[in-house]
C-alpha cells in the first residue's frame, strides 16, 4: 500500500498568457544550469514561483517540480513526494526507496538518498528539479538530506529552491565553490520598465508614465503591491486621485490594498473570499460546503480571470490555492470581521474532506476548529493506514495537539499513540500510553458479566481495532520489553500475542514468533531458537518484510554457527543473498552483510582469499546495503583475517573501530567485542591487558556459566591458561581445567557443538602445557571429529606452534589422518607468508583501482575523468579515498606506495 | 571580562522585545500579534512591543516574513 501522492504538489505552474517578460532574469537563470543550485530567496509576493514557472515553459530541460508544505515536516512524505517528482522525469526511479520508506524497521537517511542519487546518475539527460515554497521546511533532517544531495548531486541533475528565507544549507561554500547562483529581492522587483508593462500590458491599464513612477516607487517595484494597486485600480474613475491617496498612505501596502480591493467587491464576493481563507487548497465543491453557497467552481474561475490572486494547482482547473499573501491578508480580516464563524466554516471543510476520502485534511482542519473529539475519532480511524505507511511523525503531531483528556479515555486510540511514540524511539513515553489503553481492557474485562455495555467514559471509534486491541498491545509490549533487554516479559508478551492475534494476520504473528526465538537464542536454547525464529521469519515474509527476513538470516547464521553447522550457516546467507536478488534489487538491504557473514565463513576454512574478496563486495555495495550493524560485523571479520595472517596489531585496531561502531539490536551480543580483544591481547602476551578486561567485567573461574558468557568465559580460560604458561603455577591450571568442564558440559547440554570444539582444543592445550600429550590428545581427537564434517580450520590453526605439535603427535597415532594432514598445511602456509602488513587497513574498490591504474599514466585529471566517465568531483573523491587509504597526500607517492603493494 | 548581562539570557525566559515594520499595520491585525501592543509611528513605521520569550519571538518574525513586511529593526528593551 502506498502513501497517497497529492498530485496537485508535482503540477509545474502554467505560466500566464500575458506575463511581463523578464529576459534578464531568463539569462541569469540559464547560466545558473552548470552549476548545482539555483537560490530563489526573497521575501512573499517577489513573483518567485512566476518567474521559475515561465522560465521552466522555456527551458530545454525536462523539469520535475514539487511545492512543498507544513506537512513535507514529515520526512517519510517529503521523501515520497520528492521520488514521486522525480518519477515524473524518470518513471523507474526510486521503487527501492518508496518500499524502504514503508519497510517496519527504520532505515537510515544516507542510505535511501544514496540509492536515489545512484539512480539519478543513471538518468540518460539532464534535468531540472525545482523545490517551491521551501521556506515552510524547518525540519533539520530535510536541511540534511538535501545537503547530502547537495554534496553528491550527480552532473544530470540542477536543482533551483525558491524560499521567503535562506535555508539551512551551506551557502557560503557553495557560494565559493562556484555552486551556486543566487536571485534575490533587489534581483526580483519590477524595473520601471517592466512595472509599466505589467501595469499597462498585463492588467490592462492605461496609466500615465508619473502615474506608473509614483506607483512604483511606492511599492518600490514589489510585484504583489503593483498587482493589488492594479485591481483597486480597474474600473475606477479618478485614478490620480486613487494614485495620490495610496502614495500619500503610511499604510501597509497589502492592508490598504487589500481593504481597497475588498471594498470594491459585492457582498457574496467579499463573503467567498473571506469564509475560504481558510482553506490550502481551493475546489468548487469544497467551497460551497465551506461557504454555503452555490457555483464555487465558477466562482474560482471568474476570480482567475480577474487576476484575484488565484493559482491553479492542475490542468483542468480543478483546484487552486490562494497567493499566500492574499490568502494571509483575507484570513486576517475574516477573524476580524468575523470571529465566531472560524471554527464552523473549519469544521465544514473537515466534514468535507472526510467525506471524500482526504483524513489528513479532515483531521487538520477539526484541529483548527478545536474540535477535539471529531479530531480524535478521525485519528482514530486513520491509524491502520498511517501505520502501514509507516508516517509515524504525523500521527504524532496530530495526537500532540489534541488535550490528553481526550486521548486517554480512546484505548485504541492511545495504543496507536504507544506505537507512535515506538517508532519514533521514546520507549519511556510509549509505555504510559499503553498503559492508558490497558486500563479500558481491564474494566471492560471486569464489568462484561455484569453490564453488556462498554464501561462509562470510554471512546471507542474504530470497533475492529478494539476487538484486537489485545493483541496489539501485547506485540507493543513485547517489543518495548526486548528494547529495553528484558526477556523474560518480551517472551510472555509474545507468547500473548500469539494467543491473541488470528491465524492470518502474518505480520503480528510473525514479529511475535521471531522476538520468542532471538529470546530462545538468547537463553541459548538453540534448537527451539532456529526453529522459532525461522517460523517467524517465514510469516514476516508472507507479509512482504522482505528486508527484514534477509536481515534475520544473520541470525539464523549465528545460531547455526554456535551449533557447529557452518555449512547450514552458509546456506542461510546464501539463502539471505537470494532473497535479494530474486526482488531484482541488487542493493536491497541486508546484501551487504550476507557477504560479511559468508566471509567470516571462509575465513574459518582458512579460505583467506575469498573470505577477503567477500568483505570488498559487501563495501563496493555501499553502506545502504547494510544494516547498522555490518560497519561494526564487518571489521570484526576483517580483524580475524588480519589475525590469521599474524597481523595482531592490525587485528587491535579494526577492532578498537568496531567497538566504537557497535549499534546493538534484538540479538543477544553472544560474541562481545572486547573479549576478542583479549584474545588478541593474549596472542601479544599482554596478560596485564586482559587481566584487567577479566577484572572489569568481573570473570571468574566459580562463575554461575549461561551461554550469553560463553564467550567470555572461554576467553578468561585463555588468559588463564597463558598465565601458566608463564608462572607455571599448578593451581592456576587446575583452575582452568575445572571452568573448562564445566563448560564443556554446559555446551554439550546446549548442544553447541561450535563452542563444545574450541572448549576441547584449549582442554587439549592445558593438558599439553603440563606435558601430558597422551591426555592431551583424548579431548583432541573428540574435537576433530566434531569438527571435521564442517571443514572447520582456523579454530585449530589459530592456536599456532603448540597447536601444530600435537596435530603432529596426533597424525602419529593415526588420528583422523586425513583431515590433520589438511590442518597442518595451514600452518606451513603461514609460515610462508612473507609480509602480512602489505594488505592495507582498508582494501581499495574496483572502482578504486581503475582509479589508480590511470593516475598511473601521463593523463590528466580532467581527461581521467573523462576515461571513467565520471565528473571531475568525482574524480575527486575517488583520488581523495584512494590517498587516505595509501596513507599518502599526492599521486606520485600513491602510485609509488601502491607498486611497493603490488596493487595495480 | 564577565558578561553578567548575558548569563541572564535564558530561552524560557520572557523580556521585553521592540520589533520595528515599515508600513502601518491594519487593526485587526491584532490578533496575529497577541501580547504585543501596536503602534503606529508618525514616520509610517509599526512599532510591536511587550514581553515574549524566545520561542514567541521567532513565531512573531516568521509571521512578519510571511506577511512580506520589511523588518527595520529588533531589540530587547528594559522590562521596567
């Protein structure tokens, strides 16, 4: 279901007939298309929109338009809306971005506009998109987005913002980077010349030249006050005197002259004008039910023809709006003249919005005629769709005005403010309301034996909503209970959910189903877990969450991987990847962390090249194809090639990175990313180091063991272990192999078989450490069978020359001879490796290395561009990244420093 | 040097600004600026004064840009 497009937004103001031609301004507006942006700012009625819309009909470019109002604050419909401009230019743009918008799991800004600028730069031919009325913009993140867009804007597009104000951009930079083109006020006003021609030739007067001087330099060229002067003026008969008394005026210009106009009118003109003042938008039929009155339509046309400051927003005249100006200035006298009439005439035009389908526009105006019940019932009635399109910011603006007594008496009503407040990350506030709406459920569950009735007080609109109110809450309430970490309460509201929700409502079934098995996992119950969280995926993706089943294959990797089935963990990537590619969007979200997730794979089979390959794809496909996490998975994945290449310190920094990019979710953290740094830390011989991380996190060896500390136990088991290996003192290994039991144990209960293998290498290596090899090869020989039918490599060769020794004395006892034969080649190939810093930090691109391979020959930077097919700016950032990996500050040492790598 | 005026300044807080139009407003305008008194001026400006806090101060200013008015000038004025 998609968000309703107002399409009357998107319609490119025809020019009118008979217009002052302004060929400056033309010129200026021309030049201004090589560069990014075009600034339109001067105060209201400069002609701003005129002039772009008569420059737009001349302009050899395709132009896509979008005039901009209160509710583009919304940042979900001020995105949609500005694909569906740009779809007017290019019909197959931004179907990715529409269905991220709509997708239940927030998605990240940078990411949706990136897609669009990449689709943008596809575009074949040039174009124009032009923002009107900016000025009603004062959310920062439309300010950000369009400062992204800004720095990125691919050569095709030119963008021209007309604004009563400067926006929040970078002005001064663009100004200086040569951006940008500006035409303010003193750009706008009419010359002399050109007031004498609107005067005379547009609104068809005959004014004598020191007439049109003195009206001029009255209005001082201000386009909207020659326009007013020019309609008190038709049809008088001494217009000198008019002239002289306007001059000789101290008044506002718009009062006087709109009083001056008004005064001229008949009655049922004046009343017309005044009563839809209150009204955005004007329509035949909406107006007579505003006004009462009959032939609205004709009404709107003969005002158009008469040059009322009427703007039509379509083809076929079917809705206007009033100049802002005219409009503010009307709806000021019709508070005045008639004060007790708003409220009626607001709630008119909600009544008739809501009879014809607009809710938004029937709300908002039931707002201004503060009639908070009306308000409330159509709020009410409105969720379901403005959940589906995810406009969560609206229905919290809507909800914020109404009085909270009448709020908390609408239990559907209050639950649909929880999922309000939910969505937009204020879980404390969301839990209040949910109250609110539990406390109707509880009195009605009461009093059912007794009365029939609902209980006194309570509002209900939407009786469908009410009847799952139930469940809803519990889903709310689940999903409240895992963003705070509790899981036992997320676990009973799921099981509740579930109780609840109908057999065919997948979206609430499978959502519940998957938080009961990340709460499985993270028990570590991982059988149920898979299983449960599988399910659930599967309803979820009955549901069209398709994003969010790629998403949830990480998850069933993870488990799968803890079990010991790397092979099924593959599968469950490959499954992810799939996914994606099966709905025809390579950069669907999620892509890029099913390659992080299948290298890490590699990597554990000592694939180390592949593994590496799969982290660059999952970069080249950019950070919109990730989720929040994979900036942190992915150098985690990194760091452990860099550890089996022997590179620890390279290892600590990737991970240090991690650390700081860590995002949580609704998985349990079952690999934290400081116990690995211990574990490289330990690998340096930097016990002090990881005592300390011990320390911290108050580890020790008579811990209570769950699997959520798995990992951090068996970490402190290393530390411990090395320890002896330096003090050799026999208490601290017995110590260690008493923790190492009872985790053995503890995994084979849980049947985590990945655990249960390493938990045996390090028994087999205590043992080692105290000479004992006959012992120490029954708990390894136990883990190469586990490990064997899985390929697993690196969980061996990472514990280097010890490990390697009693491989040896193991292949001597004929113990799974193959297989071990295969694990000690690992380790003659490290050994092999000459230079393991030669791989950098941060690995080049594709497209990164064509870079280079040209900033390897004679070309220049402009003609290098033109090699690539990419502007100069580009070029830039390309060259720019490249150095910054290279760790260098110009080309020559970039080609140098990248021969040395053998990169090119 | 300390600047004990400004460590007073506090958005909550209401003080009495003077927001200075050209052109003479039209009474039943008052209402668009309420808490504000009108004054017409002899030279043809609109004086609009009275105690806002910040938050009100911006409504009024976008008000005025809405209106297309020229704003001369602003200032805080001593509240007694």
């Amino acid at each position: 279901m998609n968000m309703p497009i107002l399409a009357t937004k998107l319609y490119i103001p025809v020019p009118r007939t008979k217009a002052v031609i302004r060929p400056r301004l033309m010129d200026r507006l021309n030049e201004g298309l090589d560069r990014k942006l075009t600034l339109i700012s001067a105060s209201a009625g400069f002609g701003k929109t005129t002039l772009v819309s008569e420059w737009v009909a001349g302009c050899d470019r395709p132009v896509a338009w979008l005039s901009l109002d209160a509710g583009d604050n919304d940042f979900t419909r001020f995105l949609t809306h500005l694909v569906a401009a740009l779809q007017t230019i290019a019909e197959n743009i931004g179907g990715s971005v529409v269905s991220a918008l709509q997708s239940p799991q927030p998605q990240p800004i940078d990411s949706m506009l990136t897609i669009l600028l990449n689709e943008i730069s596809a575009i074949p031919n040039k174009f124009v998109l032009v923002l009107d009325d900016y000025h009603v913009v004062d959310a920062k993140m439309i300010d950000d987005a369009l400062i992204f867009f800004l720095e990125h804007l691919p050569p095709q597009m030119h963008l021209v913002i007309a604004t009563r104000e400067n926006p929040q951009l970078p002005l001064g930079r663009l100004r200086a980077r040569g951006h940008l083109t500006e035409l303010r006020a003193a750009d706008l006003r009419f010359t002399p010349g050109e007031t004498a021609a609107f005067l005379n030739q547009v609104m068809g007067l005959s004014l004598a030249v020191e007439d049109i001087a003195v009206l001029e330099t009255r209005t001082e060229g201000w386009i909207a006050g020659l326009q007013l002067a020019a309609l008190s003026i038709q049809g008088r008969e001494d217009i000198p005197a008019f002239i002289r008394a306007f001059a000789g005026h101290n008044r506002y210009i718009l009062d006087y002259l709109v009083e001056e106009v008004l005064q001229r009118q008949p009655d049922h003109v004046r009343s017309f004008l005044l009563q839809t003042s209150i009204l955005d938008r004007l329509h035949g039929p909406l107006c007579d039910a505003v006004t009462g009155q009959k032939e609205g339509n004709a009404r709107l046309e003969a005002l158009e023809r008469g040059n009322f400051f009427l703007v039509p927003l379509d083809d076929r005249r079917r809705w206007y709006r009033y100049h802002h100006l005219f409009a503010e200035v009307l709806s000021a006298h019709l508070r005045a003249d008639q004060p007790d009439q708003v409220a009626a005439l607001h709630r008119r035009a909600s009544m008739w919005h809501d009879q014809h389908g607009s809710p938004a526009d029937a709300i908002r105006h039931a707002l201004a005629a503060e009639d908070f019940k009306r308000a409330a019932d159509l709020v009410e009635l409105a969720l379901p769709a403005m959940q589906r399109n995810r406009q969560e910011a609206s229905v919290l603006g809507w909800l914020k005005a109404l009085p909270d007594k009448v709020v908390c008496c609408r239990p559907v009503l209050s639950a649909g403010y929880a999922w309000a407040l939910l969505s937009c990350d204020k879980t404390e506030a969301a839990l209040d309301r949910l109250r609110d709406a539990e406390r109707w459920l509880e009195t009605t569950a009461d009093s059912r034996e007794r009365l029939e009735a609902p209980s006194a007080g309570m509002v209900v609109v939407d009786e469908a909503a009410f009847h799952g109110l139930p469940g809803t809450i519990a889903l709310y309430r689940a999903a409240h209970a895992q963003a705070l970490g509790d899981i036992p309460a997320a676990m009973k509201y799921a099981r509740r959910v579930l109780d609840l929700v109908p057999e065919d409502d997948h979206l609430r079934r499978g959502s519940a189903t998957a938080l009961l098995g990340l709460a499985s996992w993270t028990n570590g119950d991982l059988e149920s877990a898979y299983r449960t969280f599988a399910d659930g995926m599967a309803n979820v993706q009955a549901a069209g969450g398709i994003s969010d089943v790629i998403g949830g294959s990480i998850a069933l990797a993870e488990i799968s991987i803890a079990q010991g089935r790397l092979r099924q963990a593959m599968r469950d990537y490959e499954r992810g990847l799939q996914l994606a590619i099966e709905q025809g969007d390579p950069l669907l979200r999620g892509t890029a962390d099913m390659y992080v997730g299948m290298s890490e794979l590699c990597r554990e089979r000592d694939d180390l090249h592949t593994a590496a390959q799969h982290l660059l794809k999952s970069k080249d496909q950019g950070e919109q194809a990730g989720f929040p996490q994979n900036r942190y998975r992915w150098r985690v994945a990194m760091a452990r090639i860099r550890e089996a290449q022997g590179d620890l310190d390279g290892a600590l920094n990737l991970l240090h990175e991690a650390e700081l990019l860590y995002v949580s979710n609704f998985f349990p953290n079952v690999r934290p990313i400081a116990a690995l740094k211990t574990r490289v830390r330990v690998a340096q011989g930097r016990l002090g180091e990881a005592f300390g991380w011990a320390r911290e996190h108050g580890l020790s060896v008579r811990d209570d063991l769950s699997y959520l500390r798995e990992f951090e136990h068996i970490t402190l088991a290393r530390v411990l272990l090395a320890r002896y290996k330096s003090d050799r003192a026999h208490l601290s290994v017995l110590e260690v192999l008493g923790l190492l039991e009872r985790l053995l144990q503890a995994a084979e209960e849980g049947a985590r078989t990945g655990s249960a293998i390493e938990i045996l290498i390090l028994q087999a290596l205590a043992q080692q450490m105290q000479g004992a090899i006959p012992a120490a090869l029954v708990p390894l020989e136990r883990g190469l069978t586990l490990a064997e039918p899985e390929g697993y490599v690196r969980i061996f060769a990472d514990e280097g020359q010890p490990m390697e020794a009693l491989l040896k004395s193991a292949l001597k006892q004929g113990i799974a001879r193959n297989y071990v034969r295969r694990l000690l080649a690992a380790f003659s190939k490290i050994e092999g490796k000459t230079s393991v810093n030669q791989v950098l930090s941060e690995p080049l691109s594709e497209r990164e290395r064509d870079v280079l391979r040209l900033l390897r020959s004679d070309l220049s930077g402009p003609d290098i561009a033109r090699e690539l097919g990419v502007s100069v700016n580009t070029l830039r950032t390309h060259t720019k990244n490249i150095y910054d990996k290279l760790e260098v500050n110009n080309r020559r040492s970039a080609v140098r420093r990248a021969e040395k790598l053998d990169l090119l | 040097m300390t600047n004990h005026q400004s460590s007073k300044t506090d958005a909550s807080e209401a003080f009495v600004y003077q927001i200075r139009i050209k052109g003479h407003l039209g009474p039943w305008r008052s209402d668009w600026f309420e808490g504000l008194t009108i004054r017409l001026e002899e030279n043809g400006d609109t004086l609009l004064a009275g105690p806002v806090d910040q938050a009100a101060l911006y409504g009024f200013l976008r008000k005025i840009r809405d209106l297309g008015m020229p704003l001369l000038s602003l200032e805080r004025v001593k509240s007694d």
